[in-house]
C-alpha cells in the first residue's frame, strides 16, 4: 500500500508516540491513547488501514454508522487485510458486495485477527457469544471520526472494553459544539493529539480540489435569505447545536427552497451537488422543488432502504441524478469525487458539522478544476470562514458553543455575495466597497480608525503624545496633578517604564504588519483591532502591564506566522 509522504508520516507519528518499533529516537514519552488529527479528505481511512497492517497484534476498527463501517472494510480491503465485521449480518453482506463490486474480491474473514466493528454491535450479547475470544484479545482498538468519544458516551464505552490496549482516533475537527474536550484530563479519553497537515497544505499541493477558481476568485456564494438573529433561541443547551425541528419554519419556506433551486441553476447546472437538509420532511421539499424545475433529484436519509440508497448513490455517481439531498447522512465518511457542488440548506454551530459538509466538494475527480459552496442559512460567517485556515487543536475542550481559534469575523458583500475577511474595506472578489457609518468611538468601528469621529480621534492622538513625553514634562505633569514631592519621583518612574513597554510593543506591532505587506494601512489597522481586539493609537496609549501583555499576544501571533510558514 504506497502512501502519500504526509499519510506516511501521520502513521510514523503514531507508532512513535505508542513507542512501538519507533523510528524518532527523540519523540516524547509514550502514550496508549492517541488522537490523530487530517482534515476532510486526507485520506483518514486509508491512514488507519496502514497502522493496522503495520501493528503486530488483534485490532478492531469501530465506526458509529453502516456508511463508515463500509468505508473502514473497503479500506482493509484494498490493503489486502483479512478482517471480521461485527454488525448486523445484513450490513456485513452488504458490505462484503462492495468488497467484490469495488476490487474484485473480498478479504472478508469471520476467523481473521482484525475487525470492522460497529459502535452498537460491539457492546451486544451477540457480538461477546460470536466474537469474545477475540474481542478478549484486542490489543488495539481505533475509532473513525472520534471527536464523538466522550467518557461515558457509547464510543467512550467502546474505548473502556479495551482497558490494557493501545488506541487510535482519527478525525478531521477534535472539537464539540458542547466545547468538551477530548483529552483524557478533560471529558475525552486521549493522551496525545498529532496533528497532520490542513486543508490548505494539501490543497496548495494537489491533493485536494480547491474552492477557488482558476482566476483565484472565491467559489463560495452567501446567498442572503435566513439571518443568524433567525435562530438565537434554538441552541441546545445538552448539544450545543441547533435543534433543527425549532429553525425549520425559517429553513423551509417557499423562498429558501427557490433560492436553493435558482442559485444551483444560476451557478452550477449540470453539476452533481449534495445539498444538506434540516430534516426529511425539509429534505422531502427540497428534492420535489428539483424536480419541478426539471433537475434530476433524490432525497435519502437513515430511513432510506439500504438497496434503494445504494442505488441512488449509483445513481448519483453515474451522473443520472445530479442533485443529492440529505439529512447529515453525508456529513461524515461519504465519498463521491465527481461531486463539485455543496449547497448548506440547514445551519449548524458544530464547526466539526460544517467543517465535513465543506469537505464533501474537496475531493479530486478528472476534468474538475474547483467546487462551489452555495450556504443559504449563514454557516460560513457563522464559522469565521471556509475551513482552511491553520488551527491549532488542544484536547482540552473550550466553553461555549463556538469552537474558534482567534479567527477573522467574515462579511458578505452585498454584490456578489462572496464572504471576505472583515478588516478589508472592499469585497476582494468584486471591488464593491461600501463605507461603514459614522461612529464616535474606535470599539465601535473596528478598528476603522479613518472612520472615527474627529474630536476622538484628536483624543486618541494627545494620549499617544502624552505617553511619548520627556522627565521634565512627566515632573510637571505631576505637580499639575497635586503628586506631593515625595511621590513625584515613582511617578516618573512609572511613566517611564510605559515608555519601555511601549517601544518593545510598538516594535512588534511594526514587525507583524510587516507579515502583511499587501495590505493598505487601514486594512492592517482593521486586521490589529479583531486580531487583538484593540485599536492601532489605543495600544499605544497603553500603561507598562497592559502593554505587556499586548505585546506578549503580537509576540505570539508572530511566531505562529512563522510555524504556519514553516513545511
């Protein structure tokens, strides 16, 4: 099975912090429980089918749905693996069909020394009378799409039969839209996350298609219609999430469908394209507004006959039904290469949710030059963006429902409805640049310091000069303020160590917008404020500790700068 030199290094990565036949004499103290981190179409599957062909002992590889479980057997399959699948009989006949559809033959073995398991069957009566010897034997058990492992959860349950064996998750977002974390000092059960390449890396290097197109301009359309105000009452408490039957009345109206149906025709006919439902009644409408507008359409769900599914997906692959609607059946572990189109016709606060749906149009396919993203219900804004940017993942869970990582805030042009970073004065798709309303203080207009009232920003100005002054003026300063004689000198003393800081912070702020050099001042004073969550002269009227710490924040953004540089 050859590899590709990032898979192969993921697979190094881990038997390194196991400590098993570790090649890095320097890698850290081992681990059993490890995290590995490679984003949507990395090929995560393929990866886990390498670590278990290397791994020298009984494996079980455990999925949560029949689509995934398909996917971890076809992966063993192709690797020439002899594996036992633990679910249903009916799914793991359907299963070993694809074996023989797929690669002209099946490794499928009820006898063999590793297994695709199912999540549920794993922990059934049924699976300890035909499967306990080896289930007893386990000496690593590894889980797909594991930001779902919690302890005490049904995946964490899974973890916790195999007590003495090493483990493996894999995933493209260890994050929760409940902000649990996945390390073992957190809610999770991992000791170690290794974290593989982004989306960009391996967009940039072919290995996946990018959203853009060959002109560079963005393929991602906001298509305006439901507001993220729409939804402010619908968020679980228990999930984080949205609860989905509570946003249909905005998500399923006669409007949204059309925009659905007229945005594909408009920018993507003839395309296939897999648009995501709020539920199957949602799901249900949207593929009949398809069809009544002459566009070869299927809905499918859990609910959906296994044969009728299959053959829809055929179907879909072929190119004789061009538009597939689902209910989250596609969010994780579905592959069709040759789908370019991805409409989000239901809004999610999961950034793992949204991060899998983007990454359904990633995959390469032959003639396929870039994918478009139709978001009709705000997930992109609603996420700081398309998935690519560099994140830095920790297992230890964040609060709150937003998993994000110091992100931009997106805007959406009101021409041509492509998202941007928010600091930037004009749409850089089109050009459009609408000027921001009159505002009389700088928290008020994000850093937009052009833009601020002239009396405050003359304000702004003197305090900057004030910090800037020389001993004598400080002296007077405080003999103007009444400081008796005895305390005049510490205050000196204090303004001076301002002085200090500041031309240690005011240094690092010119070294980090030197990182942008495309950028006009404005745009970087933009970018300093939401980076920073200061303005560019406020920061610079900062006393010795506050201008520390700021300094400390850009010292820290510069050498992630430099990390995210590196290869």
């Amino acid at each position: 099975m050859q590899l590709r030199d990032y898979q192969q290094q993921l697979v190094d990565q881990v038997f390194d912090a196991w400590g098993v036949a570790a090649p890095n004499v320097l890698a850290a103290a081992p681990v059993r429980n490890v995290l590995a981190v490679a984003p949507t179409g990395a090929g995560k599957t393929v990866i886990m089918a390498a670590i278990v062909k290397r791994f020298a002992g009984v494996v079980c590889v455990c999925a949560h749905r029949k689509e995934l479980i398909g996917q971890i057997s076809l992966a063993l399959n192709k690797a020439e693996i002899r594996h036992r699948i633990i679910a249903p009989d009916e799914t793991i006949r359907e299963i070993v069909s694809y074996h023989v559809e797929e690669h002209g033959r099946s490794y499928y073995d009820g006898a063999a020394q590793v297994a695709a398991a199912s999540v549920d069957s794993v922990m059934t009566d049924k699976a300890k009378r035909q499967h306990g010897a080896f289930l007893a034997r386990v000496a690593l058990w590894a889980i797909d799409e594991a930001h779902h492992v919690l302890k005490g959860n049904k995946w964490g349950k899974v973890a916790e039969l195999f007590p003495n064996a090493y483990g493996l998750g894999v995933t493209a977002t260890p994050c929760r839209a409940d902000g649990k974390g996945l390390g073992v000092n957190a809610s999770g059960v991992f000791e170690r996350l290794i974290q593989g390449p982004t989306m960009r890396q391996l967009i940039d290097r072919g290995f996946l298609c990018d959203y853009r197109k060959p002109d560079g301009r963005i393929a991602i359309l906001c298509v305006p219609g439901v507001k993220r105000e729409d939804f402010r009452d619908a968020v679980s408490k228990a999930t984080g999430d949205f609860v989905l039957t509570k946003v249909r009345e905005f998500i399923d109206t006669p409007q949204i469908l059309g925009d659905v149906v007229s945005t594909y025709q408009k920018h993507a006919p003839g395309r296939r394209a897999i648009v995501f439902a709020c539920d199957v009644k949602h799901s249900g409408h949207l593929a009949e507004a398809f069809r009544l507008a002459g566009i070869p359409a299927e809905a499918v769900d859990a609910n959906t006959p296994s044969s009728v599914r299959r053959d829809i997906i055929k179907q879909f692959r072929a190119g004789r039904i061009l538009v597939l609607i689902n209910v989250d059946l596609f969010g994780e572990g579905f592959d069709v290469p040759a789908c370019d189109y991805v409409a989000f016709a239901r809004p999610t606060e999961s950034y793992s949710l949204y991060s899998q749906q983007f990454g359904r149009g990633a995959r390469n396919s032959e003639g396929k030059t870039h994918f478009i993203i139709a978001d009709h219900v705000g997930n992109v804004i609603r996420h700081g963006g398309p998935p690519d940017v560099p994140r830095v993942w920790t297992l230890d869970g964040e609060s709150g429902s937003r998993k994000t990582t110091g992100e931009i805030p997106q805007k959406v042009c009101v021409v041509c409805f492509g998202p941007f970073d928010a600091f930037r004065r004009k749409c850089p798709h089109c050009g459009h640049a609408e000027p921001p309303a009159d505002r009389s203080s700088p928290d008020k207009v994000a850093g937009d310091l052009e833009w601020l009232d002239p009396a405050v920003l003359s304000g702004l100005l003197a305090a900057v000069v004030d910090v800037d002054a020389n001993d004598r003026e400080f002296q007077a300063q405080a003999r103007e303020l009444r400081i008796p004689q005895i305390g005049q000198n510490n205050f000196v003393r204090a303004r001076q160590l301002d002085q200090e800081s500041q031309k240690s912070l005011r240094s690092l702020i010119a070294y980090w917008a030197g990182l942008r050099p495309d950028l006009p001042i404005p745009d970087a004073q933009k970018l300093f404020f939401y980076t920073f969550g200061v303005d560019v002269l406020t920061a610079q009227t900062l006393d010795h500790k506050k201008a520390d710490a700021l300094a400390l924040a850009v010292g820290e953004k510069i050498t992630e700068a430099f990390n995210y540089a590196t290869p």
